[in-house]
C-alpha cells in the first residue's frame, strides 16, 4: 500500500456493507425458504415499505438476485419469484452431481472429525419431524463434505450459488419423511465408502445420490402439477 493510502492515525477504515447487500442477503433468505413463493410478484415499493429502506437500494438488490437465478424479471419490468420447473430442477441437479463428485476427488477422505460431524448431520435428519431442520442438516452434511479448505474456495463458492437455488427444490420435497429417510441410507453408502479410502467409490454414490434426489424432485413436482396445474 502507498504511503498517501493510509491515514495518518492507523489503518484505512473500513466501509460498511451497502444496504443493497443487505436488502439482497434477506430477500434471497425468503425466497430460499418459501416465504416468498414461486411465481410471488416483487416490486420494489412494496419490499422497500418491508424493509423499511428506500425503492433504489431494493431495486439494485432484485437486479443482483436476478443475476444469481432466484428472481425472474418481467420484459416489459418488474420482478417475480420464478415457479418451480422441471427443466430448471434437471439441469441443477444434474451439475451438482457431477461438481460435487469432482470436488469430493479433488478434496479427499473427510478427516475423523468431519465423519463424526456428518453422522450426527445423518442422525439429525433422521430424527427430526421438521421439515426445515431435514433441509439444514442435509445442507450442513454437503457442506462438511466437501469444505472449502479441501476442495477449494472456487468449488466451495460454486455449490453455495448452485445450492441456494436447489433448495427451493429441497424444501418441497424433504417434507416427505420417506424421501428424508433415504436419502440418509444413501448418505451413509458414501461415508462406508470413505471409510475404506474409496474415493472413486464415494464419487460414484454420491453422483447417483443426487440423480436419484432429481427423481423424487420430479415425482413431488408432478404432484403439485396434478393438484395445481403444469408450470414447467
């Protein structure tokens, strides 16, 4: 850093998050859980009288959300929460499987500690009713997986964007305890894996793992279609 860049009394100070930040982080929290629904119309005068902030940052916030594929903007302007879609649900997954398989080679056998924490994740999810903690600890289970310090901060930062639009899929179908309950034997498949050093082995479950999730995403989708009509 040159001399003219400091202050003179200590270090340059830092700047606060901009407001459109933090408009962003929440915004993107409501439409992850649902509380914004699929197909729900977002305008910036009525979030801003939410949040309490001015039309501009929101605006600003809808744009960068649009961008990361969790809001939808109108041709003719506006902004809406897009529906849940097979064609979308398809190609997540499917990237997912194959970056997660790639990142859990590059990074290795978990260290004890990790297979430790992604047991209790296991039983976690295994034992809870709620429907919101299954979505948590299955989240928390990948992500301890496969962690930055192993994979890599580009794989990490990755599957954080894909995963934030996944699981507006997720919360749909690990509703289903049947679903939930599979996909914790199927966990457990991978971790047997690990456990005997069988990387290759681990990729290849953990690939099918997520197929196999795109499938009851599908099936639960079709479902509401039946009851609600078709949006893909």
């Amino acid at each position: 850093m040159a001399d003219d860049d400091r202050t003179p009394n200590g270090p340059v100070p830092l700047e606060r998050t901009p407001l459109r930040e933090q408009i962003r982080t929440i915004v993107r929290d409501w439409v992850i859980s649902g509380e914004l629904e699929p197909g729900e119309q977002l305008t910036d005068r009525e979030l801003g009288a939410r949040l309490g902030a001015s039309r501009t940052p929101v605006r600003e916030a809808l744009l960068l959300l649009a961008i990361e594929g969790l809001v939808s903007m109108h041709p003719q302007g506006g902004y809406h929460v897009p529906p849940l879609s097979h064609e979308e649900a398809s190609q997540l997954y499917e990237v997912i499987g194959l970056f997660e398989r790639r990142a859990l080679l590059r990074g290795g056998v978990p260290t004890a500690e990790e297979m430790e924490r992604l047991e209790a994740l296991d039983e976690e999810r295994r034992g809870t009713e709620d429907g919101a903690r299954r979505v948590e600890a299955d989240l928390g289970w990948h992500a301890v997986l496969l962690p930055a310090g192993r994979v890599g901060e580009v794989y990490r930062d990755e599957l954080d964007r894909l995963k934030n639009r996944v699981t507006r899929y997720e919360n749909a179908v690990l509703k289903d305890s049947g679903v939930a309950s599979r996909g914790v034997d199927q966990h457990a498949a991978i971790l047997e894996a690990l456990r005997e050093g069988d990387v290759e082995a681990a990729g290849e479950r953990l690939e099918s793992h997520w197929a196999w999730a795109l499938e009851a995403t599908l099936d639960c989708l079709e479902q509401e279609d039946g009851e609600g009509g078709d949006d893909a």
